[in-house]
C-alpha cells in the first residue's frame, strides 16, 4: 500500500474514532474475559503444585485410631511404588488460659515439611514453632503453655507442656487460616497448629504416616491423571492394611496389657502389704496373750515354791527348836559334857546352818526368779506398748490404704473394661484433600475448578456477542467508506489494496483491543482472585505465567470477529462498478408487516408508532444485532446477579430455615457412668434452650469430580415427633415435609445429586468402622452445605442390624451466637465424656472463603457485562444514527421537534432493548444453571431460587444505559447539519 492509502487509512480511523474504540473495546472485553478465566485456573494450580513440591507434601497420609506400631511400618515400607514415607507424631492441645485448641506434630525432615515464615525451625526439646497466623499475638521467645488431655492409660502424648517460641511457620497440609477442621480439644475446632521436635512427644508408636509415591512425581496434582493414580495407589495401600486388622488388635490388647500389668502387680504388693500388716498385729497380739499367761503361771508356780520353800523352812526352824529345847534340857540336867550332849549341839548346830543356808538359798531364788518375772513384765508392757502404737497407727492408715487399693483396683477394672470394648483398629488413609485439617485445600481446588468452569462458558458468550456486534460495526464502516472506496477504484488501484485497508482497520483495532486483553488477562484477573482469598488461605501469592496458547486463540478470534468481516464485506461491495460505488447504498426497502394484518392491533396505533413497527422489521440485520447484543450483556448481568444472590442467601437458608440446632455434642464410646452423668447435667444448665438425643455418625462416600472421600452426617433421632424443632426436613420445589418412615431414610440434594440417585434408589456408603452399608432413598431434602442423612430408630436397625443406641445430641441454646456457642462448646469439650462437638461454623467458614472468590469473579463478570452493554448499546445506536441520518434531517426539516425525531429513531432502539431483555433473562437463566452444576465444591449446593434483585438489576442497568445513550442521541440529533446531510451526491 502506497502513502495515499495509508494515508486515507489513518483518516478513516481518525473519523471513526467511536467505531474503532467500539471495536478495540468489545476485543478488550473478550481477549480480557477469555484469557483471565482460561489462565487464572491453571495459575493457581501451578502456585499450588510448586508449593506443594517445595515442601514435599505427602500424595497420601495413614492415621490409625490406635497409632502405628513397628508391624505397620514395615508394612507400609514394603508398599509397591513408594517413594518416601515419614513417621511422626499429633496431638490435639489447648492454649493454657484459653479456648484455643493447638495440634502440636513432630517436626519432619523430609515429608509434609514446613515453610519458615520467621526465626527457625524447632532444634531441641522445649523449641516450638507456631502457624504463622500467630505471629502477631506472640512474639520470638515468649513461652507458651499447653494442656493435654490424658489418653485411656492415663498418659499424656506430650512429655512437657511449656514450650519456647522459637518461629513462625505454614503447613504444607494445612492451608486456611479460617477452617482448620476438627479438634478433640478446646472448643471443637482446631485453631491452630505447631511443631515440635519428635523428643517432646511421649509415645511407644507413630500416628501419623505421611508418604510419597513414584508414579506421581511430576504431575500435576490437580488434574485426572493424578487423581485416578493416587486412588489406585490408595485403594492397594487400604487393602494391605486391612490385612492388618487382627494382628494389630492382638498386639494393641497385649501391649496395653503389659501397661496394666505392672500397676496390678503394685495393686497387688499394697493389698499383701497391708495383709501382712494386719496378720502382724494380730501375731502380736496372740504373743501378747501367751506372755500375760505364761507371766501368770510362774508367778503361781514361783508363789506356790516360796510357800513350799516357808514350809520347809519352818518344819525345820520347829525341829531346831525342839532339838535347841533337848539341848536346853540337857543342859538343865548337867548333861553337857555327855556325848549325847555334843552330838545333840553339833546336830543342832548343822541343822541351823543348813536352815540358815536354805534360808539364804530361798532368798536368792525369789530374788531371782522375782527379778526374772519383773523384767517379763517390762518387757510384756513394752511390746503392748508397740502393739498399742502399731496398732492405732493400722488403724488410722489401713481404711485409706484401703480406699486407695480399692479406687485403683476399680480404676484399672474400668480401664481393663474399657480395652475389651475398644473396637478394631482402623486405618485412615487420605489423599491432600482428605487428610485433617485439608478444608483449605479443599476450598483452593474448588476455586481453581470453578474459575475453569466459567471459562468454558462465559468467554465463548461473551465473544460471540462482541463479534456479531464487530461484524455489524465493521459493515457499517466499509458501508460509510463505500464513496471513498469508488473513488479509490475509479483511479485505478486493485481490489485488494482497497480490501486491505479494511481489513488493515480490523486487523489494528482488533489486535491492539486484544493484547490490551491479554495484559489484562495474564495480570489482572489471577491477581484480583487471588485477593479474594489470600486472607482465608496460607498458599504464596500466585504465579503468573504467560500462555501462548490461549494467547494465540484469542488474536485469532478477534481477527474472526475483526478482520474476516470487513475482508468478507469489502470483498462484496468491490464486485461492484465503481460508478456504483461512488452513489450511496440505496436505504431498505420498506415492506408490510405481519402486524398490519391485524386490523384491531395496528389501526390503534399512531403514524409514529406503525413507523417504529416498520423500521424494526425494516432493518432486519440491525434488529438482531441489537437483540443479540443486549441480550448477550442481559444475559451476563443476570446470570452474574443470580449467582451472587444464591451463594449469598445460603448461610441464611441451612441455618435459618432448614437447621435450627446450635451444634451437636458426641459422647464417647464407651463411656462411664460418671462422665455420662456430668454429659447429661450439662445438657441440662441453664444455658441450654433444648435438646435431643440422636444417634450420630460419620458416613463416608467417594464421589465428586476428584474421587474424594465425602464425609456424611448420619443423624438417627430417638424422638421423630420434636424432630422438626431442630432440623426442618422438605423438598425444595414442593416445599412439602418430607417425614422420616420405616421405608428409607432423606438424604440431602447435594448427595442425591452428586450421586446421580433419586427417590426410591439405593445408594451405599461406609459407617464409621469401614463397613460398608445399603440404604434405600425415601425422600430428598433441601440443604446447601454438607450431606446428611437422616433416618428412624426402625430404618437404622434394619440397615445396620443392630439395636438402636442414642450417643449424642443436638442442642439449642438459649443464646445463639458464634461467640456463646464456642463457649459452651468449650465447656462440653471439657467434660471427660464428651468425644467431640460440631458446631455449624465449621462448613460455612469454608463455603465463605469459595462464595468470596466467587463474589469478586462475579463482581468482574458484572463489569465486563456492564461495559459491553454500554459499547454495544453505544455502537449500535451510533451505526443506526448514521445509516439514516438522511431519513432522520427529512423529518425534522417537516417539522419535528427535537425530542420527536430523537423518538423516531430511539423508539426502535427502546423497543429491541426490551426484546433483548426479555430474551436475555432466557438465555441468563441457562447459563445460571450450568453454573449451579458445574461450579460448587462437591459439599456445596448454590441456592437456585432466583431473586427478584436477579431481574431487576440488569434491567436497571441496561435501562440505565440506554437512557444515557437517549440523552447523548437526542444532543447529537439537536446538531445535525440537515443541508450537509440532504444535499446531493451526485
């Protein structure tokens, strides 16, 4: 092309500065669309695939109720194409002086590893690091206490409970800030979480594993390759383990029987103590009584010797008094020099010193035996003074030594009781968005996955909109250059250098719209996603890539909508003479319509409105534009609209409408007498509203587009005629009770339809314990966030075979609020018989941060749609303007007012706007219902009740527009140069 043509080129875009911004922005609008929705997904998935490589997070995570023994790890090691595995160690505490309940793992060093936020990571015991949310409540170096609950043995998972903070991290498991998931301590919920070393933990086996495998390496995460694998790999790694099952209880029951063991055997020693305590006394006391006997006898025998002893001492004492009197005899008769006399004082003189000598020996004996007897006394009064002491000290500690072996003894029959009933051991084998405290990666798949679903739709609208708008605006440029184009033939150039200059003002008004686009794509539309969620989730800020792809297809759609029109409709017009050319396009012909031939219709209307008729039909390739193009940006408003009400009028619905219970308290399995007591007592204060025994459980189902395990709320009432104080059971379209019968049970919407079932099918799923069960439909309830299903005392029994039990309740509070709620559900989680309590906060915390990303996307939605409305409507009225600015000088030249000829003309526009509309609430309601299928999370139902703010804000939008378009018109048409735009062209 030579310097006249381009010349002519930038004059003719100078001219039609509004048609060529019409187009640029309408290519904008699509490129920016297209490519934002098309790369925000995979963007987000790359941030997360790269984070979750930078930390190795595990692909799978084993979690046993009963840990993980040496047995299991040698299991696990051998699992076919595993790559890594890590044992650790949890558990669930609460801050010291708080609610807050803290899971507290074992630091790893190669799996599941941790992102330092700030100081370091643990490195010696009494070191911890805390979730980087907390980093604004503590600081580095501050202590902080924990308190632990003790598990059946009466032990603590953790050997201290005061710990220094020595950094700041996040999870590669644990990505929310809002929604951490279940806790077995504070209120119910989990609030945080740190780490440890592994020698802070007390623990003879592992609970956790978390593992890798080979086959998954390099995958995306996110995508149907990775997730039909690691369901494979999960499937092979839950039937190795479940092989396990006897064995492991065998060893669980031994081991816990070792531990017992000792404390019986102490129990036993205390109870032969004591027993030997007492046999002691009562030993004593039989000594005592044969030494106050045996005292007894010799001192008869000792008395009845002196009194034998006296006798003899005084039979002789009266013979040697009568011999003392033969020898005084003797001696009165002279007799003392006689033999008889010396052998009478010799034998007297012998038998006085023998009675003298025995005498003596008397004495000595008595002392002796006197003495003898005395110290027995002694010795008798000491040792019943030992036996007294010994004995009031027995009887002051045997009844609490007693009362202490005997609280023992019960205590370890309880625990020994406790371990018969503890049920099979179970393995808990989660993929990433199934392991505890996963609802973060939940909510960031789900997002990533909602952005794709609406790029397979809004986009592609969105551009079929502005390229019919593009083709009509094209045609109306070429048809306005239509002289120019004659003339240019006139002189001699060729088709194709007068072809090119068109499409030349497609091809640069459309391609600079669209890199303009794809800026904005690429940049824009990832960045306000990820500020939608960056508060709620712990992931780094998205990755930006740029995709040449979706790039190249969106300037090949702009060169569709762009150049191929005025390529197509330049090429027709040049078949023409150029003598042809250079005269004006001879306007429509004008032709009856099919109203006209209902006299009764069209004799009522005046000569303005059958013009507007007229004309409407007359240009019949503007009437469509029109049409399409208003209902194309009706059709996004409403459809925008309508999903933000819906995921906004949720929370309001479930727990307003449809549940009316505050949170459900979980009793332990088994549980004593006592802790069922201080259960019950609380389920009876003050605080409380009202409450109903159930049955609770928790269900599990894979479905969903990942294959993920759903958890499900079983919910068994014991009472089914209150049961509509707490939960309100009725179908969504016939807003009609559904009851609860002997024939099935009610599951929620979501369920059915993730399940594809409906009333009268059967469906399965596995309880609690891995078994899997049948259960029948009788009903479909309505309910947005969760599944649930609901049956009768009867239906429970039958599908589970065994007799109904209550062990839990829902509860009502008297005061409903988020605050009270965590209170009081800290005070039941403080009970020793309380095994957990659900509160509703948990899902809608999750739902808030999808329904906020969604929000912000529907907010761009809505713009986008706003200013296509606006160019369309713009460019559209202007193009009309144009083609019949002759017809428009006519009529004022007869003397129409200003305001007639602007109705003259806007009437038509008024009235294909409405058309529009009308059509685009149609079309707006389709697209709505893809929406609510394809876009929620798998627990997730969008309301599809439609608001009357649904129609009522694109009409107002729209109508919005259209009446500053009338203003902008109508001081155009005041303007108008009539002799200029009447005068001849030939």
């Amino acid at each position: 092309m030579n310097k006249i043509i381009w010349k002519d080129i930038w004059q003719s875009i100078k001219h039609t500065k509004g048609q060529f911004f019409s187009i640029l922005g309408l290519m904008l609008l699509g490129a920016y669309c297209l490519v934002g929705l098309v790369v925000t997904g995979p963007d987000m998935r790359d941030t997360g695939n790269d984070y979750a490589k930078k930390l190795n997070t595990p692909d799978l995570t084993v979690i046993s109720n009963y840990g993980l023994d040496h047995q299991d790890v040698k299991r696990i090691n051998k699992t076919k194409g595993l790559k890594q595995a890590e044992y650790g160690y949890m558990t669930d505490t609460v801050v010291k002086g708080s609610k807050k309940s803290f899971r507290i793992f074992s630091k790893p060093s190669r799996v599941g590893k941790y992102e330092l936020r700030n100081g370091h990571l643990p490195n010696k015991k009494g070191q911890i690091a805390l979730a980087a949310q907390y980093h604004k409540k503590y600081k580095i170096g501050d202590k902080i206490n924990f308190t632990e609950k003790s598990n059946v043995l009466g032990k603590t998972f953790l050997k201290r409970h005061s710990f220094k903070i020595v950094g700041f991290v996040r999870s590669s498991q644990i990505l929310s800030n809002v929604n951490l998931g279940q806790s077995t301590s504070g209120t119910g919920e989990l609030k945080g979480y740190a780490v440890a070393v592994p020698q802070d933990f007390n623990s003879d086996v592992y609970m956790t594993a978390n593992l890798t495998y080979k086959n998954l390496r390099g995958i995306d995460s996110y995508g149907p390759t990775y997730t039909n694998r690691v369901t494979k790999d999960k499937k092979e790694l839950k039937k190795n383990l479940n092989s396990e099952v006897s064995a492991r209880k065998s060893r669980i029951n031994d081991y816990i029987n070792s531990k017992l063991q000792p404390k019986q055997d102490k129990l036993d020693q205390a109870k032969d103590e004591l027993q030997t305590s007492q046999d002691k006394l009562i030993s004593a006391q039989k000594q005592l009584t044969k030494g106050k006997a045996a005292i007894a006898k010799n001192e008869q025998v000792l008395q009845s010797k002196s009194r034998s002893a006296q006798s003899q001492l005084q039979a002789g004492a009266s013979q040697l008094a009568q011999a003392k009197q033969a020898i005084g005899q003797m001696q009165a008769a002279g007799k003392q020099n006689t033999p008889q006399y010396q052998a009478a004082v010799a034998q007297y003189s012998a038998k006085a010193n023998e009675l003298q000598s025995k005498k003596q020996q008397l004495q000595a004996t008595s002392a002796g035996a006197q003495a003898k007897l005395s110290q027995a006394k002694q010795e008798l009064a000491s040792k019943q003074a030992e036996y007294k002491q010994a004995k009031q000290k027995f009887a002051q500690s045997a009844p609490a030594a007693r009362r202490k072996i005997s609280a023992g003894q019960k205590k370890l029959d309880k625990i020994k009781e406790q371990v018969k009933e503890l049920e099979s051991p179970t393995y808990t084998i989660s993929n990433r968005r199934e392991v505890p405290g996963s609802e973060g990666d939940v909510v960031y798949t789900t997002i990533s996955q909602a952005v794709d679903d609406l790029a397979k739709v809004f986009p592609i609208f969105l551009y079929f909109v502005a390229a019919l708008v593009t083709f009509t605006t094209m045609n109306r440029f070429i048809d306005e250059e239509r002289i120019n184009s004659g003339t240019l033939k006139a002189l001699g150039y060729d088709d194709h250098v007068i072809i090119n200059k068109f499409t030349f003002y497609g091809f640069i008004s459309g391609t600079l719209g669209t890199i303009i686009g794809i800026y904005l794509g690429h940049t824009l539309l990832p960045q306000i996603v990820y500020h939608a969620y960056y508060n709620d989730l712990t992931l780094p800020p998205i990755e930006q890539h740029f995709y040449w792809g979706i790039s190249i297809i969106a300037i090949i759609l702009s060169w569709i909508s762009s150049v191929l029109p005025a390529y197509l409709t330049a090429k027709g017009e040049l078949n023409e003479k150029p003598a042809a050319l250079l005269l004006p396009k001879p306007p429509a012909a004008g032709s009856k319509i099919m109203l006209e031939k209902i006299p009764f219709i069209w004799n009522h209307l005046n000569f303005t409105h059958k013009v507007t008729a007229r004309n409407v039909f007359r240009y019949k390739k503007r009437m469509l534009m029109t049409i399409f193009g208003v209902c194309g940006a009706a059709a996004l408003l409403f459809t925008g609209f309508s999903v933000k009400n819906s995921i906004g009028n949720m929370n309001k619905r479930q727990f307003g409408d449809l549940i009316h219970y505050d949170m459900i308290v979980a009793k332990k399995d088994p549980i004593t007498h006592s802790q069922n007591v201080a259960v019950n007592k609380k389920l009876h204060s003050n605080a409380i509203k009202s409450e109903a025994p159930i049955h609770y459980e928790s269900m599990s189902k894979t479905a969903g587009k990942n294959n993920d395990s759903q958890d499900i709320k079983l919910i068994v009432p014991s009472n089914t005629k209150n049961f509509k104080n707490y939960v309100h059971l009725n179908n969504r379209k016939t807003h009609k009770n559904i009851p609860l019968s002997n024939n099935g049970a009610v599951v929620s919407e979501r369920l059915a339809n993730l399940l594809h079932a409906k009333v009268g099918d059967k469906i399965s799923m596995n309880d609690g314990n891995g078994h899997k069960r049948t259960i029948k439909i009788s009903g479909i309830t309505e309910m947005y966030m969760g599944h649930f299903v609901f049956m009768n005392p009867t239906e429970y029994q039958k599908v589970f075979n065994k007799t109904f039990s209550t062990n839990a309740s829902m509860v009502i509070l008297k005061n409903g609020s988020s605050k009270n709620t965590e209170n009081e559900a800290y005070k039941f989680m403080k009970l020793g018989g309380t095994a957990g309590v659900v509160q509703n906060t948990t899902i809608t915390q999750e739902v808030n941060t999808v329904v906020e990303s969604l929000n912000m996307i529907m907010i761009v939605l809505i713009i986008v749609a706003g200013l296509l409305a606006i160019v369309i409507q713009y460019n559209l009225t202007n193009i009309n303007v144009s083609e019949r600015i002759r017809e428009l000088s006519t009529i004022k030249v007869l003397g129409f007012y200003d305001n007639e000829v602007t109705m003259y003309i806007y009437r038509e526009t008024i009235l294909l706007t409405c058309i529009g509309l009308i059509v685009g609430y149609g079309v707006g309601d389709l697209l709505y219902r893809y929406i609510l299928y394809v876009v929620p999370p798998d627990n997730v139902m969008f309301n599809p009740a439609l608001s009357a703010s649904s129609f009522l804000w694109p009409f107002g939008v729209i109508g919005i527009i259209t009446l500053v378009l009338g203003f902008v018109v109508n001081n155009k048409l005041k303007n108008i140069d009539m002799l200029e735009a009447l005068k001849s062209v030939d």
